[in-house]
C-alpha cells in the first residue's frame, strides 16, 4: 500500500511537472500615457507658467495613478503566488504525511 502512495505522488509530480514546463509569459504593462508638460522657459508670459503649473500637476497625478494601478497588480500576482505556495505546501505535507501513516 505504501509503494502505491509514493507511486502515485510520483505520477502526480511527473503531471504537475508536465502542466509547469513551460509556463506562460507574464503580461507586461503598458508603459504610461502621462504626458511631460513642456518648459516656459525663464522669459514665459505670466500665463505660460500658470499654464505650465496646471499641466504639471496633471501630469503628477497621471503618473501617480498609473503607479498605484501598478501597485495593485503587483500586490495581486504576489497574493496568487504565494496563495499557491501555500496549496502546494498544505498538500505535500498531505502527500507526506499519509506517507508515513
């Protein structure tokens, strides 16, 4: 019986070895659509540099959006990766310990 247990874990290993061989490529953001303002200049109008100051700020917030967008992604690939590392490591200890039963 407990030859069939270790054979079995091995037929499972060699099919999750199999599934995993060549996993897909990660996707890959988009680089940002935050647009740089251009510089007044020391000579600009009064409002060329109040409009330089608006489009600044705009593009601030873009770029922290898409930072914090970024953010979430990570956070979420990291919870899945170690959600199963987890499951993996709950049902080896499983495989394991009816091994050893």
């Amino acid at each position: 019986m407990k030859y069939m247990l270790i054979a079995a874990a091995l037929i499972s290993t060699a099919a999750l070895a199999d599934e995993t061989a060549a996993p897909a490529a990660p996707a890959i953001a988009a680089k940002h659509s935050c647009t740089q303002p251009e510089l007044p200049g020391k000579m600009a109008s009064e409002m060329k540099k109040k409009n330089f100051t608006k489009r600044f700020k705009e593009y601030g917030e873009c770029m922290k959006k898409y930072i914090d967008e970024q953010s979430a992604t990570m956070k979420a690939a990291n919870d899945a990766g170690n959600a199963a590392i987890s499951e993996y490591n709950t049902y080896v200890k499983q495989v394991n310990d009816e091994n050893n039963a």
